[in-house]
C-alpha cells in the first residue's frame, strides 16, 4: 500500500511547486527549529499531542513539504526528543502577515508561520493534491498523496461542499468536505503499517458494508524510506449520528421517567451485537493474508494475557489505596468492597481459559458507542480502527479474542447509564436505568452469539458457561483499566467502572 516515493515533484496537480517554494518551505523549517522550547509549549498545549508530561530534551524539524496556495501552506514533521524516547509530529502550516491574530509559531520577513488545521483553503489544497497524486519534498523526504479508486466519484462534490475542520478524537484533526469526503489527519506519526488504513481497505475489499469507503492517504516517507500515515479519506457517512450521543438522546426521557421504556434503544443495540459479529466474521475470512489469517490461541499465550491481566488487577488495587483518602465517602467504601474481592477478582481472570485453541483474530481494538455511526435508516457504521493510539503500531495489529470488541462495547453501556446518572442525579430513574443496561447486554450478546455462529469455525466459545467465563474475564480487565484511567483523569467518575468490580452492582 504505497511504496517509497521519488524525492521531487515539479508539478502536483492545481498546484505547482517551484524552486521559491521549495526555497521557503526551507526557510519555514529553519525558522520552526529555531524556536524550540516556544514550538514545544505551543504544541504541548494541544489536544492532539500524546507526550504531555514527558520533559522535552530537543527539537527538530524532519522536514517541511509546500503545499502552495495562497497564502502559501505547508506540511512540516517535527521530531521531539525526551530523555527516554522520541516521536514526530505532523503540523499543518501556513504563512500570514504578522499582526494576523493567529498565535505565531515562527517569523519570516514574508510573515508569520502559523497553524493552518482550520483553514478552509488549506484543506481544499489537500484535497487536490490528494485527487492528484501528488508527491511533494519534504526535506530529505518525500509527502506522498496516494488517491484509492472512489475518490474520483467523490472529488467534485467533495470540492463544492463546505469544509469542516475539528477535532475527530484526542489524537487526530478531522476535515470534512461537505457530505462527501472525511479527511483524518494523524498528529503523531508512527512508522509501519497504520491498522486504520489496513483493516478499513481489507474489510471494504471484502464487501462488508458497515465501514465507510477508503477514498485515498497520504504518506510521509522518511530519508530512510521508512513509510508513517499522515492521512486517511474515507467517504463521509450521512444523515448519520455519533452512536455515544445517539443513544444518549434515546435513554434521557427514560432516566427522567418520561417513558417506560427504551424499547427502540434495546432493539438497536441488538442490531449492534449482529453487525459487530459480522465484522469478526468478515476479519476472520482472510486465511490467505497473513496479517488476517485467525491463529489459534495456544496455552502460553492464554497464561500471559492472565498474567498481564492479573499485574492489572495489583497495580488497579495498589493505585486505589494510595488514593482512596481522598475520594468521596461513597466512593472510599466502594474501594474497600474491591480491596475485599481480590481473590474473586484473580479467578475471574481465569476465565480467560476458557479460550485455549480457538482462534486469534484482527479486531478493532478500541471499540465503543464513540466508534460507531447510527444512521437514520437504522443501520450501523463502525469507525476509527485504529485502535488505542498511545499503543505502538505492532501491538495494534496483534490478534487477539473478538471477546475484546465485545468487552468493550458492554463497558460503554454501563458508562452510557452512568453518564445519564451523572447528567441528572436529582431526576435520573437509576432502577430503570440499571434494567435498561441488563436488557441491552442480553439483547446485544444474544444477536451478537446468533451472527457469529456463521464463521467458518467457532471464534469464540458455544458452551454457555465458558463464553461467559471468557467474557468476564474480558470485561474485567477493561474495568481495571477504566479505573486506572478515571483515577488519574477523572475521579468523580470513578463509580461507573468500580461498580462492575463489586459484587450484587454488577
């Protein structure tokens, strides 16, 4: 998927790079580089940077591509060193007169060098680089635009339609080109083979409809040759809603008592539990890929991931009594109730077991009512597969139990009830809430064991018992996961995972 590309382009499509250009996309590096610690705070403050907190030792800039336009724009790789790493960033950037207002990142005699994510031009710029195939220097590197066979369908009314530019999640700036074209920018580049890109090509190719449609990406190639996507086009899915707030919307009149029940919200996440399973039938039919091909579990491999599992539970255990003084009442009991089940605990993860022999699979990996699309139509689009970006690249792509994907979208319902909860704790009906969530994990895990009975050989366990053995183990891990995460981030919301660890609130 895209090979190492020549290190000069004189024409790219609409827009033509000449020597001035690649002359100031020079000068625009020197000058970024220049400013070190300025450019390091200016980037540790941004949402998208994943190294917050790790002291910057240097910084250097990679190399910087001219994109053209008017004011001229740029794409520049920018490489943080820290005592115990390092890692690069991709800045979207553009020249301004100075006084412009945008916070300045460098100063030329021409200008200012500023960021450009919310630029409608720049944008459109990429687009036609991309609808051209462009391949741009970029020092010592190359910045490849690497079309797939659908852009062409898409490219015009891609063009006219308004551009969008915001945040998609933490990690990643999102473009939106009208209704037709969804531009995933990647802040934080990591060589290899980015499962997002892979895992979306390989299940189009394989005709399941419930991703959207890989139009194009861009790659930087380092001097090395060494390839890191920096962008990923897929086609925009319409009339379709983020599935978090989706369902959201569907469960608040029952959390304030307005209606009974949430029949249609139960019904969807049953049609949910089908489509996911026909995603890990559609990853597990690639016998003949390598990176596809279902492995089977073997005995070693099931004791590490109880192993890792378990050195989960003691650093989730070791955390909560360092910070228990300080948590609420109600929130100090519940710890003492985990604290009490940890033996109960450790022989829940060894439900993972149950497991031995069947196969590993690709799966998504970070899977939640966040990474799903729920369209008028009633139908399900599954999203963002590129799984827990913090993780290195290698351990994205490892298979793995399709019982992951499962675990995690069950944690979801239970945050979906507690954020309800949250959101309006004097009005909130918590008895109906807490039925709704039982209703949903029957209906999502019965649809979702029903589909998956179509692969070829059993993906996860058919004897009852041990399926929910597996799956709590599962689900148990991702709990001590969440808690670590809420102590660290957001401890008043350190309820919703502590309560699947407690026996009688789970």
């Amino acid at each position: 998927m895209g090979g190492v590309a020549p290190k000069h382009a004189s024409v790219v499509g609409r827009v033509a790079v000449t020597p001035d250009q690649d002359d100031l996309a020079g000068r625009v590096g020197a000058a970024l580089a220049g400013e070190g610690p300025g450019l390091a705070g200016w980037m540790a403050d941004q949402r998208w940077y994943g190294d917050k907190g790790r002291p910057v030792v240097s910084l250097g800039i990679g190399g910087v591509a001219p994109l053209g336009g008017r004011p001229p724009a740029f794409w520049a790789a920018v490489d943080v060193a820290f005592d115990d790493g390092s890692a690069r960033y991709a800045l979207p950037l553009k020249l301004e007169p100075a006084g412009s207002g945008a916070w300045p990142l460098a100063t030329l005699p021409e200008g200012v060098v500023v960021d450009a994510t919310s630029d409608g031009g720049v944008a459109t710029g990429l687009l036609d680089l991309l609808a051209a195939g462009a391949r741009l220097p970029c020092g010592a590197g190359t910045l490849v635009f690497e079309p797939f066979a659908g852009l062409a369908a898409v490219v015009d009314r891609a063009r006219s339609g308004p551009v969008a530019a915001g945040g998609l999640e933490q990690s990643n700036t999102a473009l939106r080109y009208g209704t037709a074209l969804l531009l995933k920018l990647f802040r934080k580049l990591q060589p290899g083979v980015n499962p997002d890109e892979e895992i979306g090509r390989y299940l189009a190719a394989a005709g399941f409809g419930a991703v959207p449609e890989p139009l194009g990406a861009i790659r930087y190639v380092d001097p090395a040759g060494t390839e890191s996507l920096a962008g990923f086009g897929q086609a925009f899915v319409p009339d379709a809603a983020d599935g978090w707030r989706w369902l959201l919307d569907r469960l608040r009149p029952l959390a304030r008592g307005a209606v009974p029940h949430a029949g249609d919200a139960t019904a969807a996440v049953a049609d949910l539990g089908r489509t996911t399973a026909a995603l890990h039938v559609a990853l597990a039919s690639g016998a003949a890929d390598p990176a596809f091909a279902p492995e089977p579990a073997s005995s070693a491999e099931i004791d590490a991931l109880r192993a890792a599992a378990e050195a989960h539970l003691g650093e989730t255990l070791a955390a909560l009594r360092e910070r228990q003084d300080g948590l609420a009442a109600a929130d100090r009991n519940r710890v003492d109730a985990v604290l009490g089940e940890e033996p109960a605990l450790r022989q829940t993860l060894a439900g993972f077991a149950a497991e031995a022999g069947l196969p590993r699979i690709r799966v998504h990996g970070d899977y939640h009512l966040g990474q799903t699309l729920r369209a008028a139509d009633g139908s399900w689009t599954i999203i963002d597969f590129e799984g827990e970006p913090a993780r290195p690249l290698a351990e994205r792509r490892r298979k793995t139990s399709p019982l992951k994907d499962v675990a995690g979208m069950l944690r979801s319902f239970g945050y979906a009830r507690g954020a309800l909860e949250r959101e309006a704790a004097a009005v909130a009906d918590d008895a109906a809430l807490a039925a709704w969530e039982r209703d949903a994990r029957a209906a999502f895990l019965t649809a979702y064991r029903m589909e998956i009975a179509s692969a070829a050989t059993p993906l996860v366990p058919v004897d009852d018992a041990a399926f929910q053995r597996a799956l709590a183990a599962w689900e148990i891990d991702k709990a001590l996961y969440e808690v670590r995460y809420e102590l660290a981030n957001r401890p008043d919301w350190l309820p919703i995972p502590l309560a699947t660890l407690v026996p009688g609130e789970r």
